[in-house]
C-alpha cells in the first residue's frame, strides 16, 4: 500500500520547456493521384498544454503546492492524427514566444522536477543554478528529433534522482549494445529509473538493482507516458520511498497515461491506485 499522505504537502517546481501540442485529426484518403503527397480529410481539431504544463498537472493530484516555470520559448507541435487510431502520421514544429524571466526561488521547494525537452529552457546557467540550490532535484533530459544526441542527462552535473528512457542513456553512456545495467553504473547516478517501453523499467538505488514489467499493453497514446513517470514518482523519491515503489508508481501512471488521448486529463491519485491494483 502507497502511503500518498506523505508527499501532499510539499512544494513543487517544475521547470523545463512549455509545449503546446495541436492534434489535427484527419481521415487518409491515400496517394494524391497527381502528386507525391498523402491525401487526409480534416475532421477536428485539440489544442493541448503539453511539456512542463503537462508533467505539472499529474503532480497537482498528489502535492499541494505546484508551480512552473518555463522559458523564452514555447515549441508547438503540431500533429496530424488519424482519428479512428490515433496514429501520428507526421509532425510540424514552430517556435512561438514564451517566458524570457526567470524569477522562482528555487531553494523555497521541498522538490524540484526538471522536464528537459531540449528546446532552450534549461541553458547552463540555469541549470548551474538548479544544481546548486534545489533541495531535492529530479531530471529527464529527453531525446527527440530536434535535439537527438545532444540533449543529454549527462550535462547535469546533480540530480538526486534521474528517469530516461534506454535509448536516452545509451546515448549519455555512449553504449550502444552493453547490457542495461551496465549502462546505468557508467552513468554514475545517485538514484536512476531507466524505462524501456512494453518491457517495463529498470531501477537503480545503493547497488542494487529493480526490474519490474509492464503494466499494460494496451496504448491508446503514448506521448507523454515518461514524462507522467517522472513527474509522478519524484515527489515519492524526495520522500525516500524505497526503488520498488517508485519503479511501481512510475510504471502505472506512464501506463495511464497511455490510456489518455493527448492531455485531455492528468493522472490523478483515484487512477494511479486503479492501476496499483
């Protein structure tokens, strides 16, 4: 039994890359007949709160206090989406203006949660200053088409606690085919949740290591499942739940979130406990 009661009065920051997330749904009509290009139908269209915003709304169903802070520029992704599927057929991306000050306390929060999208928040400077003040600071530095092997955890010289997914690390680690644990130890991370898609997640505390599988396989969506690991399970690390229970926690709110189309809601502590069981 997760005791939640333990973390719902801590102070939260969260800090990274705002991102608004567009789905555009459409129907596939196929070839265009005269031209090289895939033919779609309109048929909708969401707009979503996505990055930073995204990770702090699963966290207000479990801490009481929860702020963000962005950055000078907001990244759009804007994707066309078969609606009878949800499959992502292809994405565009635009930079739109953000946040250019940063003006949080960092040291007045019991944890800090760092959503590292690799869009231009989280410069050197401010992560120097991230590093040096937070009391409890927890990272993802994720690998996307944008920034791929070049946003990497390793340009964090601190974190108490780290969750990447395995191509992530292998990139840190410049280990290509080593075996995963052996990839985690050259990390050198204090505490280190590695997740790996439908074969669960990897945990790594004092020496020892956590493996533990999947908790579902049925993905409705999975953007955002690491970042509703991460955001999720950090206020229970800064608590000192033991690596069992946070590679649970966090593998049943990534699996909840699988069940959600784009952010249409967070997870909350009533879905989190349904996917404990």
């Amino acid at each position: 039994m997760i005791d939640f009661e333990r973390v719902k009065d801590y102070k939260v920051l969260l800090v990274g890359d705002g991102i608004i997330d567009e789905y555009h749904y459409v129907h596939p009509l196929g070839k265009s007949i005269k031209e090289h290009t895939i033919s779609v139908f309109a048929e909708g269209k969401e707009t979503f709160n996505g990055g930073v915003w995204a990770a702090a709304q699963h966290v207000k169903g479990f801490c009481k206090t929860v702020d963000v802070q962005t950055g000078p520029q907001t990244m759009a992704n804007i994707r066309f989406v078969d609606k009878d599927y949800t499959r992502k057929l292809f994405t565009v991306h635009e930079r739109r203006e953000g946040n250019p000050i940063f003006d949080s306390r960092i040291g007045d929060y019991d944890v800090v949660i760092v959503a590292d999208f690799g869009h231009g928040t989280l410069n050197k400077p401010l992560i120097e200053r991230l590093t040096r003040e937070a009391k409890y600071l927890c990272v993802n530095a994720q690998t996307n088409s944008q920034n791929y092997g070049f946003n990497l955890i390793t340009k964090y010289p601190r974190a108490d606690y780290v969750v990447i997914d395995e191509l992530e690390a292998r990139l840190a680690a410049h280990e290509k085919d080593a075996p995963i644990e052996e990839v985690i130890e050259k990390l050198g991370f204090h505490k280190i949740i590695v997740t790996c898609g439908a074969r669960g997640a990897i945990g790594f505390h004092e020496s020892s290591f956590e493996r533990q599988a999947a908790i579902t396989d049925k993905v409705v969506d999975s953007m955002g499942a690491g970042d509703a690991f991460l955001a999720v399970s950090s206020p229970f690390a800064a608590a000192g739940f033991p690596m069992r229970d946070l590679v649970r926690i966090g593998n049943a709110a990534g699996a909840a979130k699988t069940a959600i189309v784009g952010h249409r809601k967070a997870v909350d502590r009533e879905t989190l406990e349904r996917y404990l069981g």
